[in-house]
C-alpha cells in the first residue's frame, strides 16, 4: 500500500526481538525488499527508547544533493533493464535511508508530548515505562504517516519471556507491563479520532495447554487461542468463537490464520482473493489458496 509520507517507512517495526524468529518476524518473504519492516530502537531491547538511529552521516561523508543524484544515476547505470525485483528494492530502501536522515528525527519524540498523555501510557511508572514508550511511538508513528507499526514485547534471553514452560505464575507480571500502556493506545487513539482508521491487532505465536508442565508451565498450543481486534471497522465488545471446556482446542466458529489475515486485508480495503504477486512463476496471494472473511466480527 506503500507509507502516506514519502520520507518515512510504510512499515516499522520497534524494538523487534533479535533472536526469537529475528528479522523473518518482519521480513517479506516472496515480496521485495523494500516491503520489509524498517527497525527503529534496539532489536531485544526492553527497556531502551525506541528511537530511528544512524541518521547523521559518518565523519567524512556529505549529505549532498547533487551526491545523492550522482547515487541516483549509477543505480539506474547498474539496474539498466533489469527488473530483478530484488535490486529495485534495495535501491528503493537506500533511496528512503537518504530522505529519512533529513526528516525522521522528530517523528519519534516524547518531549512534545504533554505530561498527561505520558501518563496515560504509564511512561514515568517503573512497571509499565518500557512498553509504554513503544505503544506511544507507535501512534506518532501512525500520526506521521507510518501505515503499519509492529510493536513486541520479548527480549533476547534464553528463556522468552511469554514462551512460559516452568513458571505461568510469571504471566500476571508480564500482563501487568503491557495492560496500561495498551489501554492507554486505545483511549489515545480513540480520543483522536484515529481509532475510526486504525485498526490495532493484538496476538501471540500460539496459545497455552491447560494442563500443566513441568509443574508451574504449560507447553505450546495452536488448537486454540486468543486474539483481539479493535477499531477500524470491528464490532466492539465482541467475542467470536470458543474452546471446548478445558480450553484447549477450538470447537466453536473456528478461525484459521488464513481466515484472520483475509478479514484484516477486508479492513485495510482490500480483497485477498484478488491480491496477488507474481513470484517464481505463479501468482501468490497473501492468504495462499484459502481464508474466509469472519463477516461476523464486522461492525
């Protein structure tokens, strides 16, 4: 769909984790490079400022115009008529790294923020301060025209924290540090106006067994699991589905991924069934050969 602001990414992505799927949890797969989620803060990094860095030039090296179109015209030198999609995507991302030297340092910055805005995300709160600046960047990102932001909550350890196989209790904890600052997203957004366009996703890799390992853990489940959506044309206050009663697989209006990403594609104004890219000779949707729009959770 491409960004709204030509001097800013279509997709960031803020203190992603480093080791945990790393760069393929927003990578683009089949499509071009440029596609791909631009980092800002650092990769697994839960507590540093997520903030765009290397934007000043090393010592030596001038930020000129007529360098950049000297650059400008050696890249269409060595591209010539290629139209190898990788290449073009590279030159693209080198093209977007120029102009956001000039223009992406104030599009992350907490001090114009009011105090009670700060508040609101629980910036300030020793519990909830990380995780509260990555979801207010996340909406001056949005405000600055950013049209998609993926904000993590992980680390590098060996042990991830919500990958919970010897000690659940520890879930209650980590709820607690993103429970105001997501909440403090919503009403931020709502407030805005920015809700009504924005539609914010909330998920994990898989859900949790209900019965025990390990003691206090619970090992990987895919049968059946919760995520949330808000705004942007989803009905509020509405839960679709359901488990059996151990909660552990989906017995109820079952949703595959297929069907998730068809109806959030549905959101964003786009038919799934009819995006495709043409990649190593057939063409691919995003939802493969599958996925239904769950209609029901449409407002």
């Amino acid at each position: 769909m491409g960004s709204e602001n030509a001097n800013l990414p279509a997709f960031v992505t803020i203190n992603p984790p480093a080791n945990k799927g790393g760069p393929r949890n927003y990578g683009t797969a089949f499509l071009p490079a440029n596609h791909q989620g631009t980092v800002i803060g650092t990769p697994g990094n839960v507590s540093g400022a997520p903030t765009f860095r290397n934007l000043d030039n090393p010592g030596g090296v001038s930020a000129a115009a007529a360098e950049r179109e000297m650059l400008a015209r050696l890249n269409a030198i060595q591209k010539g008529k290629s139209t190898h999609a990788a290449l073009d995507g590279v030159i693209k991302s080198y093209e977007l790294a120029g102009r956001m030297q000039m223009h992406a340092g104030d599009a992350v910055n907490f001090e114009k923020e009011s105090v009670k805005t700060r508040e609101l995300y629980g910036i300030g709160e020793k519990t909830t301060d990380a995780f509260g600046r990555q979801c207010l960047a996340a909406r001056q990102l949005a405000e600055s025209g950013v049209r998609f932001i993926q904000v993590s909550h992980c680390d590098n350890s060996s042990t991830p924290v919500w990958d919970q196989h010897n000690n659940m209790p520890k879930h209650e904890t980590l709820a607690g540090q993103v429970d105001k600052p997501i909440a403090g997203l919503l009403s931020d957004l709502k407030q805005r106006g920015l809700l009504e366009d924005t539609l914010v996703w909330c998920g994990s890799e898989f859900g949790r067994t209900p019965f025990s390992q390990s003691n206090n853990g619970r090992d990987h489940n895919p049968r059946g699991f919760t995520v949330w959506l808000a705004g942007a044309g989803v009905k509020p206050g509405y839960a679709h589905g359901a488990t059996d009663e151990l909660g552990f697989q989906a017995v109820k209006d079952k949703v595959h991924m297929h069907d998730l990403h068809a109806t959030i594609l549905h959101l964003l104004g786009l038919d799934h069934e009819e995006l495709t890219f043409r990649y190593a000779g057939r063409d691919f949707r995003l939802t493969d050969v599958h996925g239904d729009v769950v209609k029901e959770i449409l407002a």
